[in-house]
C-alpha cells in the first residue's frame, strides 16, 4: 500500500478521534492509530518511528498531536 495513503487514514483517523471527543487525541489513541494503520509492516516498529520523528516536536503526553500529524503529510 502507499505509504501517502497510509498517512492519510492515520491523518482521518486522528481527526476522527479528536473531532468525536472534541480534545486533542491522547498519546496512547494517537499510538493506537499508528498500529492500526502501520501494523502490517513487519520489518520496523512504526511506533518507535513515529516516536522518534515527534520526539522534538511534542511530549508524548498532551500536545496538538492533530497539527504534529498533519505537518508529516506537508
């Protein structure tokens, strides 16, 4: 599958999450998300990835996860 396409149901999905619970989504729902979206991918861990990439851009706690998400598709 495409990697864009991958991004853009993570993308849809975060959104989803924040829209419905009108609060920025949680490390561990953002977590949640990456593993549905990505879990099919045996040769890295696409958690440790997303974490390593956001590790300058937010805490792994409350952040504006929507905006992080977004800037990785710009």
């Amino acid at each position: 599958m495409n990697i864009l396409l991958l991004l853009l149901s993570l993308v849809k999905m975060v959104y989803k999450m924040a829209e419905e619970h009108r609060r920025e989504p949680s490390w561990p729902e953002v977590e949640h998300a990456i593993r549905r979206n990505f879990g099919g991918l045996d040769e890295i861990d696409p958690v440790k990835v997303f974490r390593n990439y956001f590790r300058g851009h937010f805490s792994l706690g409350r952040s504006d996860t929507v905006g992080v998400v977004f800037s990785v598709t710009v």
